[in-house]
C-alpha cells in the first residue's frame, strides 16, 4: 500500500519508542515526516537528537508540546515561561535539521485551572500574557507558536482554551507567523462552530498544523488515553479536511493517538496500522 506524503507520524502516537526507535519505525514504513516530543529530545540531548533526525532523512512537523501557562504571576510561571523559550529554542534547532519541508511549530497547551482557582475566564487572560511575553522570542528564533484547544472535559487540569475560536480570539492579537492555531479532530469535531472557524483560521493564515485522530466511547477511566486509529470511531473526517484543504493548509498532517493498547503495539507495527488508517480514513478528502 502506498503512504500518503503528507502524513507525519506524532511520536505520542508510539510514546514508549526511545526516538531512534521512532525514527526507524516512521522511515521504515515509509512515512516521510515525524512530529517530536520534548521527553525524547531530552534524553539524548538536542544536538543528538538533531543529529539523529538530520540521518534519518525525515522532515520535522511539529514540536510536541510546551504551555502550561495559567498561573499567577510568581516563581512557577517565571519556570514556565523560561522553559517555554527552552522549547522555542529545540523547535528552531529540529526545524533546521529536519528534511526540506520542515516547519518549526512548537504545539502549545495552555494548562488548566491553578489548584483553588474557578476562575477560567482569568486562567484564560494569563494564557494570552504568556503568549503576548513568548512571542518576540518565538519570532526571533522563527518559531510559530500553535495554540492547541483542547476537548473541555480537559479544562480544569489540563487546558482553559476549549474550541477553535477561542485560540483564535487569543491569536489575533499576533502576527500569523508567529501565533497559530493547531486543528486537532478528536478535541473539536464535537464543536457546531468548528467548520466556519476552520474557515476564520485559513483566512486569517493561523492554520500552523492540522492533527487527525479517532473519538470512540466508551472512554477510558484515564480519558487522556481515548484517542483511537483514523475510522475506528464516530469523526466524520471529511468535512473537517475539506474543510482544512478550502481554507488553503496545505502542509502535512500528523497522527497523534494517545492509547495504552497502541502503545503497547510494537512501534512498527503501530507506524503501519496508522499510514493504513490515515490512507483510508483521511487520504480520499485530500487534493490527488
């Protein structure tokens, strides 16, 4: 079976592969792009890890992930905003390495409610002033910085900005270069606004990368972990990927499958069912 060009495998997708592992599983199949996670990165060191993503031969799609930013202002959200330029600096340096075609994306989730607080609508403003303090940074170092919304079940512990126009109403403030938006299916297909604000997103030139995965309940008691294969569920991905390719994205598209069954999946085996999913579930809804 062919592999689409424009998949990306996300390294959550075979969380437990150490990433050489993961770089050999995505080139082995034939996949041509990776999207990284920080953790990885770490272990080996990030002039390693460029290394390693430089002789694979693979482009890079997105660096997974950094945010976490709802705090009062103090020494826990001086570490925060520290780190994130950390992250900003590893997304800038895979970029570089990574096959022609790279983008340096550093995926953001904002972070939920600071223990005590019920105040979501200011937990949302400290999301902004992050971004609005990131942002030169990220600009300097040619890294765009993808809002992520999250599905609202994650509001209180995980993350505050829960639909796509909210991430856009904190985009707007920034130029498109440099603040976008991440469109993930199993977060928002549940939305009725989704398809005009994928719309809104393409026009305002925010669509930084687009993330396919499948939403099946029953979840999970850890509903962190009920993402599933592209078609094992309930997502129409037709019109949200239309959607995407009307509103002008024509970057890749990465699979990211938080799961505890695939991740105990040998991660070349978990690679192969993904690019066979992708190509059934998402492939007919791209341009040939």
């Amino acid at each position: 079976m062919s592999v689409d060009r424009r998949l990306s495998i996300n390294q959550g997708t075979i969380k437990h592969a150490d990433l050489a592992t993961a770089l050999a599983a995505t080139s082995a199949a034939g996949v041509p792009a990776i999207g990284l996670w920080r953790e990885p990165v770490q272990e080996v060191g990030l002039a390693t890890a460029a290394t390693m993503l430089a002789d694979s031969g693979l482009r890079f799609t997105t660096h997974c992930r950094s945010g976490f930013f709802t705090m009062p202002e103090g020494p826990a959200r001086r570490a925060s905003i520290d780190d994130n330029k950390v992250a900003i600096d590893e997304a800038a340096t895979l970029a570089a390495a990574g096959a022609d075609g790279s983008t340096a994306i550093l995926v953001l989730v904002a972070g939920g409610l600071p223990d005590g607080s019920r105040d979501v609508i200011g937990a949302r403003e400290r999301v902004r002033d992050a971004i609005g303090e990131l942002a030169p940074y990220a600009a300097g170092a040619g890294v765009t910085l993808a809002i992520e919304p999250l599905h609202p079940m994650y509001a209180s512990d995980r993350c505050v900005v829960s639909t796509l126009g909210q991430a856009l109403e904190i985009a707007h403030d920034f130029d498109p270069s440099v603040v976008g938006v991440t469109v993930d299916t199993f977060h928002i297909w549940w939305d009725p606004e989704v398809l005009p604000q994928i719309e809104r997103a393409g026009r305002e030139g925010r669509i930084a990368t687009y993330q396919v995965c499948d939403w099946k309940t029953p979840l999970p008691a850890d509903v962190l972990l009920s993402r599933h294969y592209p078609g094992e569920g309930v997502i129409d991905f037709g019109p949200m990927t239309r959607a995407i390719v009307d509103a002008g994205y024509t970057g890749d598209i990465e699979v990211e499958i938080f799961n505890a069954d695939v991740w105990a999946t040998d991660p070349h085996e978990a690679v192969r069912r993904t690019s066979a999913a992708f190509t059934a579930a998402i492939s007919p809804h791209l341009p040939a």
